[in-house]
C-alpha cells in the first residue's frame, strides 16, 4: 500500500555505504518564490555532490515517497507549482493521509527526518527548523519538527530556527527534549536571517569531533543532534533591521494560524525587504548543504 520510490543514485550510494545527504522540500514548495525555488533546488544538489554527498532531496507526489528526484521528478513538482495544482506542506503526522489521497507535497523538517531514517541516511540539511512560536502561551503554536528532533537519529544542520519563532523559548523545549544543539564555529544560536541571537549555545570547531559525537551519543539517545551553522556574514540581515518586518508581519498574521502561519510570514518578508530576506533563506541553504555534505562525507 505503501509506495516509495528511491532514486537509483540514492539507492546505489546508500547500498554502497557512500555518503548521502538528506534535503527538505517545503522550503521549495511553501518557502520560497518561483522560480528561485527551482534554480536553488538544482543548484543545492550540485554544491552536495562537489561535497562529497549524494543529494536525496525528499518529497511526496501523487502518493509516492520520493528520495532523491531526478530531472524528471522535478519537473513533475515544477508543473505542479505552476499550475498552481494542489501542493501540500507535509509534516510528519500528515504523511500517511497524503499517501492514501495520494497527494503531493513538500515534507518539512519533521517529516523529511521520519522518510530520511526509513531508509538509513544520517544526514540532513535544512533551512531552518520549525519551533515554539512568539505567543505560544496563548496558541499553543509548537512545531511537531521539535518532537522529531528529540525522537529521529539523525545529524540536521540549519542555521538556527526561524527568526520569527521565540528563539530563547525554542532553546529551552530543545533542551528538555534532549535534542544536543552545537554551534558550528559560533558560540550564539544563530537566527536564520541573523548570526546571532543572544542565545549562548556550545561551539563545535571540528566534523570530526561532530561525526564523533554523533556516534557516541547513539549509546544515549534515539534523539538528532542540531547543528546550528549562521548565514555567511555577506548576506546577514541584522536582527535590529529584520525585526520590525516580523513584527508588522505578526501584525498581519493575526487571522493565520497553524501550518500556514510560516509560509504567510516567509512570503511577508520578502516582499517588505524587497527580496533581502529571499536572498539570505538562498545563501544560509547553500551554506548548510556544504556543512551537511561534508558531515555526511566525514560519517563514512
Ligand atoms: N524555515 C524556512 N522555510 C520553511 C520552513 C522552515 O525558512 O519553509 C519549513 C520547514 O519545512 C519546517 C516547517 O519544517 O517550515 C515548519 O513549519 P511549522 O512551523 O508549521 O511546523
Ligand atoms: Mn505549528
């Protein structure tokens, strides 16, 4: 009942023992504007390959699990965006639904995590994760990318989470839900847009010490280990200029609410910086698929 398709390049690597990097589709499909959404797609599986990794990016369409989309594939995601046919953001809880509608979609971090691990990669770069939203005491707003962290073995690289959660609130859960969070040659929890966040977190200088670390704590947890890797200085959005965006954005907001809230602040965003904050979201991930790539690469 349940279909899934591995592309032959994912599959011959991974029966081969060679390195695999995982890569999200929501960023793709409800993150960002066509047609950067398909150059970047592209262009983020060449940057794992000169890594040293074999790109899987992970998707859902007409009710098949995709891992690893060849030109073809793509094309079919293209066509559907398009002609704007009905395109799902797929978190983990909605997967089995999806596929017996058999429907299409983008997986997000929680749900490119649980489809990654069903088939052994180790590795998975992302954007930003999903995490407790700003007013979570009255919403409730907490990403389900949280409890897959604390529960999926696996290596994510993201450059923080999106600023527009409650990063200190974000941190916390994290931490109660043992999910080990390391700096990537940075001592703050970066904020997606921002390199910085005033959230101290603990610096991690060396893939060896982080693909050590990571086999070591599988004798302690069934959990992910974070890597939080800032957005390159050149493309920073300093939080002083990108916060009062997200706050006329949360402005906007008030009427959107669970899974679409993300995608409606994204868009936000870049039409208020005129397409800055686009740029960065395109720089951070070509950014983590190099780290992720390379992680993967150093796993072996
Ligand atoms: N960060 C981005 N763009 C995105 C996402 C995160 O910059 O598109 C997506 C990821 O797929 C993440 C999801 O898993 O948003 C989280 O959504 P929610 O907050 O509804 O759980
Ligand atoms: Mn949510």
């Amino acid at each position: 009942m349940l279909q899934q398709k591995v592309s032959p390049k994912v599959q011959s690597a991974l029966s081969e023992g060679r390195a695999v990097l995982a890569m999200e589709s929501t960023v793709i499909t409800h993150g960002l504007p066509y047609p950067q959404n398909f150059e970047i797609l592209s262009e983020l599986e060449d940057l794992a390959e000169e890594n040293g990794a074999i790109p899987a990016t992970i998707c859902i369409l007409d009710g098949v699990i995709r891992i690893g989309l060849d030109s073809n594939e793509r094309n079919i995601l293209r066509n559907k965006i398009v002609e704007h046919a009905p395109i799902h953001k797929i978190a983990l809880r909605d997967i089995p639904l999806s596929l017996a509608k058999r429907e299409s979609g983008g997986t997000t971090v929680s749900a490119t995590m649980a489809l990654a691990h069903r088939v052994g990669i180790k590795v998975f770069a992302t954007g930003g994760i999903g995490g407790v939203h700003r007013r979570w005491q009255e919403s409730l707003d907490i990403s389900l990318d949280i409890k897959a962290l604390s529960e999926i073995s696996m290596i994510v690289v993201s450059a923080g989470c999106k600023a527009i959660l409650d990063i200190a609130a974000t941190l916390e859960l994290l931490e109660t839900s043992g999910v080990s969070v390391y700096g990537w040659q940075c001592d703050e929890f970066p904020a997606f847009y921002s390199r910085t966040s005033g959230c101290k977190i603990t610096r991690v200088d060396g893939l060896q010490t982080i693909a050590d670390t990571f086999r070591i704590s599988r004798e302690f947890s069934q959990g992910a280990l974070l890597i939080a890797n800032p957005i390159p200085g050149d493309f920073e959005i300093p939080a002083f200029e990108i916060e009062p965006y997200i706050q006329s954005g949360l402005q906007a907001a008030t009427a959107i609410h669970g899974k679409d809230l993300t995608p409606f602040l994204l868009n936000y965003l870049a039409e208020a910086t005129e397409g800055r904050s686009v740029k960065a979201n395109l720089a951070l991930l070509r950014n983590n698929v190099i780290l992720g790539a390379k992680l993967a690469k150093e796993l072996i």
